[in-house]
C-alpha cells in the first residue's frame, strides 16, 4: 500500500489541529505518523472518568472520532475539501483506571466521497481496551 496522506505532514503540524477544541482539552496528541496510519495517546486522568473511577467511553469515541476525522482531513486537498464525521462507534472491552490509552488509526476504505477508519485503543500494558469504526463524509468546501 502506498502512503495515503495528501502532502508529507509532521507530527507538529499534527498536533496544532489536536492542541484546539475539545481534543485540547483532553490532551489527545499524536505521537507518530507513517504511510497508513496515525498514532495518538489521551492520558487517563480524572478528567475522562466516570464515575466508577474508570475510562468514560464518551472520552475513548472522542478520541477516535478526533484522530480519524484528522486522518481523513490529511488525506483529502484541504483548499477543496473537507472531512466531516459521519457515524462513529466503539466496543469498550476492557477498563481502564489510570496510565495512557495509546490509539491507531488505519484505514479500512478511502474513497472519493467518504472515508471509512479503523481505530484501536490499548492501556497501558499493550492490551485492547476499545476498538472503534468512523465514518468520515468528504464534502467539498
């Protein structure tokens, strides 16, 4: 498979879209980039907790649906085009009190009119802790 992304992009460039709005506030940051995917950690901090001390699933889907609509907005030429979530779910299996969930986003389609993100989450002791699906809608600017 060759790269998917528009233009070569850092992980700085990355993180300037992750620093602002809600992903900002939860300390989403991606921490590498290769041909097909992105890579992104969220501490788990009492800021994403339910109230049972562990890992709110709203905080795991905030952070798939942050790094697969980033990923489709890498890949489309961002002065025509834009991606925009669609449908997004996620299967919590296992929870998480404390550490870093680290997250892989791949794609599983990339078509002209939408995108289509496989994004798995592990804790910190490199086990799966969710894996989630978005669905991205490029629509023109």
């Amino acid at each position: 498979m060759s790269k998917i992304w528009f233009q070569p992009y850092s992980i700085e460039e990355i993180n300037v879209f992750f620093n602002k709005y809600l992903s900002g506030l939860l300390e989403i940051r991606a921490t590498e980039i290769d041909d097909n995917s992105i890579t992104a950690t969220m501490p788990v901090t009492d800021n994403v907790k339910q109230p049972h001390g562990i890992l709110h699933g709203g905080a795991s889907v905030v952070l798939a649906e942050s790094l697969g609509s980033i990923a489709s907005n890498l890949v489309v030429d961002p002065d025509k085009y834009r991606g925009v979530g669609l449908e997004v779910n996620a299967n919590h299996i296992r929870p998480v009190s404390s550490g870093v969930i680290t997250a892989k986003c791949s794609p599983i389609h990339i078509g002209r009119s939408t995108h289509i993100w496989e994004i798995k989450m592990y804790d910190r002791f490199d086990k799966l802790n969710c894996i989630s699906r978005l669905t991205v809608a490029i629509v023109p600017k």
